[in-house]
C-alpha cells in the first residue's frame, strides 16, 4: 500500500477491500465459483472450478463462459443473457436449477447450478456457483431404484406383507395382505393385528407383540387363525420380525403372513383319509374274523343257556343239591362275563374316533389282542407263547391303532404256519432296547417270506393271500411310522418269519429301574 | 355182548371248559351216564367201540376237528351215532358232515329239549344198530356152518335157479341138488325161499360196509 493509495476516494478503497474479501472466499469455497460479465465473458474462475472442470483460471477468463457448457447451451447462452437483460425473465437466476457441464476433456456432466447477480446500474456481472451433481445424482438413483425394487417385490410377493407400530396397529400392507385378509388397503389404516387374529387367540397374540416391543426376540413364527373383514377364518403362518431404530430399540413389526388354510385342510383331509382307512382295514380284519368272534361269543352262551336248564331240571326233579345250585349259579355268572369280554374287546377294536394318544401299558396291548387272536391259534392248532418284559417302559400310542397292528401280525403268522399239528408256537414278546424304543416281536414258525417278495411285503396292495386286501402291512407300517416308530419283518435263522414292532417309549415318567 | 356191559352213555367231545361241564350237569339232571373228553385224541383213546351210546361232538376243535374224528372212527367201523355241535359260522361244514353220513347236527347255542330230543333218538339208532348187528352176526354164524358145495348151492336157490339148472350148472344129480338144498334151509334156519334171500343180502351189505 503507498500513500497515493490512501488519498483514493474511500468508495474505491471499499471496493478494493470486498474485491479481496470474493476473492479469499472464492478460494476457500468448496463450490465452484464463476464470475461473468454481461457478455458472458469470464472474469473469474475459482480453485474449485478449476479442479471441477480441469482449466487453470487462465485459460478461461477472458473467454466466454459457454466453453464450460455442453450442446445446446453452448450455443444458446448469450441469448440466456440478452433474454434475461431484456425482458428480466429469470430462467435461472435466484432459482437454481439442475443442468449439464463440460469438462476441458469435452466429458458432460451434471451440476447443480445457482447464479446471483450484481446490483443494477453498475457494470452487471453473473456469479454463477457450481456443484458436481454426479454423486448426488447416482445416490438418489440408487435410492429410487431400491425403492422401486422393494414396491416390486411387496406388490407380487405371494406373502401378505405388512408393516405395523409395536402395539400393533397396521402402517402399510401390500396387495396379497389386502387380498388374504379382505381389507381394502386404506381400511387397515382404522385396524390392528389384533382385529384380524381369532377371538380365542388374541390373548395370546398380544404376549406374542409384547415380548417383541420388548426386544425380547427379533423373530417369531407362529400359526394362528385369521379373521377375514367377512369373518371368514383362515389359517396363517405369521412371521413377526422386528425393525430396530438408530438406537437398537424396536421401532416397529414387519409382518409376513402365510396363507396356510389350503395346506391345513389338506393336512385334515389326509389324517381324515389315514383314520377312515384304518378304520376300514380294522373292520374288513374283523369281519374275516367274524366267525371265530361268534365262535367264542356261542362258547359262554351255550354254556350258560345249559347250566340254566340244568339247573331248571335239577330243581324240578326234587334232587337239586343247594351247592350244586349255588355252584351253577356262579359258574353262569363267570361265563356271561366271558361273553362280556369278548364284546369288549371287539367293540375296541371296532370304535371309530381320532387319534387319541395316551400313556399305555404294550404289556397289557398285547395281553389283550393275544386273547382275541386266541381263537384263530386254537382253530389253527397253534399255541401262542407270549414272553413279556418286566418292567416295560411305557409308550405314547393310540391303542386303538396299535392293537390291529399286532392283530395283523398274529393273524399273519397264524395263517403262515397253517395246519400243521405238530411244534406249532407262535411267539409274541416284549422288549425294551438300549435306545428308548420298546419293541413287540412276533415270531412264527411257518414257511418264512420268499426272498423274492420280502422287499414288497410293505407296499400297498400287495398280498400273497387269495382274499387278502393286501392292505394289512401297509397300513400297519403306516401306523408305526405316525407313532415315531417302525415295523419290519425279516425272515429267521430259524425258517419262520419275524415282523417288528418297534415304538419310542413316552419321554416323562419313565419308571426307575 | 357181555352181560357186565356199561349203559348206553353220552361221550361229550368239546374244547371248551365251560360247554363241557355244562353238558355233563345237563345230561345228570335227566340221568343220562354221561363221559366227557377235552379232545378228539383224549376220546379216541379212551374209546371202546363195544360200548354204547352216542357221540356229541363239536366240530371246531384245535388238533384233531369233529370231521377227522368222525373219519377216524370210521375207518374203525365204529357205529356210534354223532351228533355234531357247530358254531354259529360252520354251517357249510355240517352240512358236508351230513352229506357224509353223519347222523345229526345241531347249531350253538342249542335248547336243552332239542338236544335231548336228539339225544335219546341218537340212543335209540344205536340200540337198533346194535340189534341189527347182532342178527347179522347170528345169520353169519349160521353160514360160516355151511360146506362150500352147500354155499354155491345157496348162491344159486337165492338167484332164483330152479334145481335142474343148478344140478347142470354145479354138474351135479338133481337129487344131490335137493339133499343140499334142505341142509342149507336147515343150518340157515329159514323158514322160506323169501327169508333165505333177506339173510343172504343181509350178509352181502356187512361185506359191503
């Protein structure tokens, strides 16, 4: 600075002054900086122009600004300009808008522009500030194209999806959800997840939303019944996730829900199928069997008819012993319980009902059955020697499904040994086995299974016998196998057959050994 | 027959504990002796075919069934008469039973009049089979005391050959043919020509049986 200096006019040293002010905060700003006159000649370009667009400040000042610009602006700017100057329209002065730029390598690429101007009346000049878009640009383009892909896959997604406050209250739900539970998309706005579960399972469906509003679990699935808006229900497998906010505490649900009610009715059709074709077979099994249960029934009614008109006879011929009577008397009673018995046995084995699991005693099974199977052995001439395990852990069965099973297998082993007088035992045993299953064993002494047929034994339809079903093993097999166990038959060292009944012994209150 | 000989009794054959001794105080009400066996094997060895009586006999039976007893005590030419006991589903077997020759049957549970009834005419068959038996017996005692020429003779008589034919055909003397013919009415003890030939076709069906 020289004197002459200071005897300038203040106005001039001002204007000095702020022309140093620009200049440092054009130098310091992050934006490039663009100053142009009123013909669009540069005047200034800042350090962060020239990094954005790859001039020195030499090169461009002096030239005109269209040089930054790609077609057509390049063209057209000096008649932005004289537009604007004319007719003060601003297309973009005060605005900002978002256009395009060119590189000193001749390479486009998107700004964001601001330009202000200087006051009226004094030389006008444009200050133009500029922003690399680019970023920007590809951020909001990813962003938009997540978005799209999320609107993509909730809108087709076969799932109902929903998103829900952590009390339970619907925030958005796409169309399958709409379409699953018969809402329009604007009602779910009025409900919550609470209006669409059963009645008799709300209580438990808000444990389910506390624990997650808690934080307890970040997922849950559970099979519910849904109430539709026409009170329809349908069977839903829910999958509750929650979102967790910048904080890590639960914000809100997302919701996805499975329509099940088809799988659920298949599911109860098929078990409806397996117990009427249990039923079935326990029948047509009685039914051959019919003839040795009226056997049996006529033994202690003709026994008991006699003993009355014995007795009838001894009473009216005057020499009737009051103990032969007495005698008679009860030996009628022991046989109508005899008949009793029998009925019992078969009416068990006839019962139709589902499946009904329960703590059972095998022992006392096959106690049961071998009596009924009693009759078959004697007519057949076979004795059945039944070996039983103490102290046999009990097991979690349907008994009513698994006494024709080892009906079957008897009955099986009986007609395989036929009539053939001599050595003819069938044994039927109980074991447990070091791995928690118990197993009933029968053993027959007949022919054994042909090499040939042993691997089809099991398969629906197939049967060796003239009126067989072929149904027996099968179904047995199916049985054991809804029981968490099985059912194989091997043939013998010693020339018969054995079929296996294995099951898993219940899980508590197994007695101590 | 020996005049030591045990009255006619009810063999009762039936697995079943209960029918058994129900049968047996049945058949003491109405005095009737009564023996009763757990098997057909058990009855057959404590069967003697002299004895008298009638068989009640169950059909269905492990081991050995009422049919193979019924054959073995055929083959036996044992003539107990039988009366089969069948359960509710054994129909067709009794009616091969009967078509076999078996006497009777009747179907579980039973009216204690019908099985009586059944009963007594079953020991009234036997008595009658007896008799029968015994006549037979007697008639041929009496032809075992013929000659062989006396037997050709008699073959002839009851064939309805006049004593010229048989005189040509044995290639003997008509007179001859009339002092044989008189011996075999004589040891034959018949009355006529008529009763010559029942005794002789008497003969014929023992030989047949």
């Amino acid at each position: 600075m020289n004197d002459s200096s200071d005897t300038r006019t203040p106005g001039l040293d001002r204007t000095l002054r702020a022309a140093a002010s620009f200049r440092a905060l054009a130098d310091a700003a992050v934006d490039g900086i663009v100053v142009i006159d009123e013909d669009g000649v540069v005047e200034s370009f800042n350090p962060a122009a020239e990094a954005m667009f790859g001039y020195d400040e030499a090169e461009v000042v002096g030239h005109n600004v269209s040089m930054l610009m790609p077609q057509p602006h390049q063209h057209r700017h000096d008649g932005y300009i004289r537009r604007f100057l004319e007719t003060g329209q601003a297309r973009i002065i005060g605005i900002g808008r978002e256009t395009h730029a060119r590189r000193k390598d001749g390479t486009v690429f998107p700004i964001d522009l601001s330009v202000g101007q200087t006051a009226p009346g004094d030389q006008r000049r444009f200050v133009g500030i500029i922003r690399d878009a680019t970023e920007r640009i590809r951020t909001a383009e990813q962003l938009r194209r997540r978005e799209e892909l999320l609107r993509q896959t909730l809108n087709g997604a076969p799932l109902g999806i929903a998103t829900a406050s952590l009390d339970g209250r619907f925030l958005s739900v796409n169309p399958a959800c709409c379409e699953m539970l018969g809402y329009d998309p604007d009602e779910f706005a009025s409900i919550s997840l609470e209006h669409v579960t059963a009645p008799d399972q709300r209580d438990d469906a808000r444990d389910i939303l506390t624990r997650l509003a808690r934080g307890e679990t970040d997922a849950m699935v559970v099979e519910k019944r849904c109430v539709r808006k026409d009170g329809h229900e349908i069977h839903g497998r829910l999958h509750m996730g929650v979102v967790r906010g910048g904080t890590g505490e639960p914000a809100m649900l997302v919701v996805q829900v499975e329509d099940m009610t088809e799988k659920v009715r298949a599911r109860e059709e098929a078990r409806r199928r397996q117990n009427r074709l249990t039923h079935v077979t326990r029948l047509s099994t009685l039914g051959e069997m019919a003839a040795g249960i009226a056997h049996e029934i006529n033994q202690p009614l003709t026994a008991i008819a006699t003993y009355a008109e014995a007795s009838r006879r001894l009473l009216e011929s005057g020499n009737a012993s009051r103990t032969d009577i007495l005698d008679t008397l009860s030996k009628t009673g022991v046989q109508a319980r005899r008949a009793g018995e029998v009925i019992r046995r078969v009416r068990a084995l006839a019962r139709r009902r589902a499946d009904e699991r329960s703590r059972s005693d095998l022992n006392d099974l096959v106690r049961d059955v071998v009596q009924l199977a009693e009759v078959d052995a004697r007519l057949s001439g076979v004795s059945i020697d039944v070996q039983l395990e103490e102290q046999l852990p009990m097991v979690e069965i349907d008994p009513v499904q698994i006494q024709p099973v080892l009906l079957n297998l008897i009955r099986n082993g009986l007609e395989s040994m036929g009539p053939h007088p001599q050595d003819n035992v069938l044994v039927v045993a109980t074991a447990a086995t070091d791995n928690d299953t118990v197993t009933v064993s029968v053993t027959d002494h007949g022919p054994g299974v042909p090499d040939d047929v042993l691997g089809s034994i099991f398969d629906p339809f197939f049967t060796t016998k003239p009126a067989g079903t072929g149904m027996g093993l099968s179904i047995s097999r199916t049985i054991a196998t809804a029981h968490g166990g099985n059912l194989v038959g091997v043939n013998a060292a010693s020339g018969g057959a054995v079929f296996t009944l294995t099951l898993p012994t219940a899980v508590e209150e197994r007695p101590v050994p | 027959m020996s005049p030591n000989v045990k009255p006619p009794t009810v063999f009762v054959v039936d697995d079943d504990d209960a029918v058994r001794d129900s049968l047996k105080m049945l058949m003491r009400s109405v005095n009737l002796p009564v023996e009763t066996f757990e098997s057909a094997t058990a009855f057959l060895e404590a069967y003697d075919p002299e004895r008298l009586g009638c068989l009640l006999l169950d059909i269905r039976m492990p081991g050995m069934s009422g049919l193979d007893l019924r054959d073995e005590l055929d083959s036996r030419r044992a003539m107990l008469p039988i009366i089969f006991v069948t359960g509710h589903g054994d129909v067709p077997m009794a009616v091969d039973a009967m078509q076999r020759g078996a006497m009777d049957f009747i179907q579980k549970p039973f009216s204690d009049e019908d099985l009586l009834d059944r009963i007594h005419k079953a020991l009234e068959r036997d008595a009658a089979d007896r008799k029968m038996l015994r006549a037979k017996r007697e008639i041929a005692n009496r032809e075992s005391t013929l000659t062989n020429r006396e037997r050709q003779v008699m073959e002839l008589v009851v064939a309805g050959c006049a004593n010229k034919v048989i005189a040509q055909d044995l290639n003997l003397s008509q007179r001859t043919v009339e002092i044989h013919r008189a011996r075999v009415m004589d040891k034959m003890k018949a009355n006529s020509i008529a009763h010559l030939v029942r005794m002789s076709e008497a003969i014929k069906d023992r030989d047949a049986t």
